[in-house]
C-alpha cells in the first residue's frame, strides 16, 4: 500500500542534476548481536558528510551506543531544512522513532516551530501520515521493508519524500476552495424584496 501511495507522488517529482532529490531512501543497518528488544539509535558515521544533497540514499548504522551527525535534508526548492535523528528503533515492534527540527538558513532551529516527533510502523500511509511545514513545503518518512535474517544482518528501509507543492491529502480540503466558496456564497443574489 505504500509504495502505491508513493507512486504517483514520485513520478510528479521533477528532480534537476545537482538539485536535492525529493525522494530519499534510507537503510537502517544493525548488528545482529544487539538483543531484538533493545532500542537503538542511528546515526551516520563522523566521517560521512551530515548533509543530504544531491544523492538519492544513504545508510545509517544502528547500536544501543550510536555516536554521529543527524541527518539534514534540505527540500528541492531549497526553502527548507530539516534536521531528522532516528531513534528507539525497535526490531521486536518492528518501529522507528522520529525526532525532526526544522532549520532556518543558518543551521539554527526555528523558535516559532516546534519539534516534530513521531513514530513510524509498516502501517504510516503518505496520504495521511506527512508533515505540512510553514512554508507550504510538506514531508513524509515511511517504513518501506525489514529484513531481520537471524544472525545475518537486520536492515531497514525508510523513504523520505518531499511532496509535490500542490499535494493536498485527500483528508485535507484546499484553503483556496473554501475561500472561493466563501465568497461565491456573500457575492450570489439573494430573493429580492418586493415592496
């Protein structure tokens, strides 16, 4: 269901060379000797850029002691930036937490908007489950496959997506078709009186 969801919205994505992409997949790596029920944390590597630019995945390492940068990702159009740390990653209830800040133009979190935390499962849709951002830009990280092989590897994958600007859930109704109604309403004649 979710890559049907995602479908659509990625083939209206128009991605230009050395742009940010709007679509991002991450792999969650983690030790298969870490116990099933521990949460972890993920971080990229100190040595790997903490920015994500024009490259389409990368890979984060997963531990009970996971040191490194969080991720930033900054939105095709460039208005926005946005700071994600995964964390309590959970290979038992098989979810990811979300800790996500947005960032203004000089690396500094936005006092007027505050954090946003969620938790991801195999059942968070992009259709009802993204994040509309001041801007009018909107995001959304989805759990898209987990492969836990016993003693071999336990790896997941998360798409980033950055929705197209005039995406509207179909749970959400346009601002603009209110107000066109609105005034549709106070503009039509009403009866007339006669005298």
């Amino acid at each position: 269901m979710i890559s049907r969801q995602l479908a659509p919205l990625l083939s209206s994505a128009v991605e230009s060379a050395g742009r940010n992409p709007a679509f991002l997949e991450i792999s969650l790596n983690s030790d298969t000797s870490e116990p099933a029920d521990k949460l972890l944390s993920c971080a990229r590597p100190e040595s790997a850029n903490a920015g994500a630019g024009a490259t389409g995945s990368l890979t984060l390492k997963c531990s009970s002691t996971a040191m490194g940068a969080p991720l930033r990702i900054v939105s095709p159009d460039g208005q926005d930036s946005v700071q994600i740390n995964v964390r309590a990653v959970s290979w038992a209830g098989q979810t990811v937490g979300i800790y996500a800040v947005l960032l203004g133009p000089n690396g500094e979190s936005q006092a007027h908007t505050p954090p946003i935390e969620f938790t991801l499962s195999p059942y968070s849709f992009p259709f009802s489950d993204n994040t509309l951002l001041p801007s009018g830009n909107r995001f959304g990280i989805y759990l898209t496959r987990i492969d836990d092989i016993p003693d071999v590897a336990r790896v997941m994958r998360l798409s980033f997506v950055w929705f197209p600007r005039d995406f509207v859930p179909p749970r959400e109704r346009p601002f603009d078709l209110d107000l066109h109604e609105l005034t549709q309403d106070v503009a039509a004649p009403g009866p007339k009186d006669k005298p």
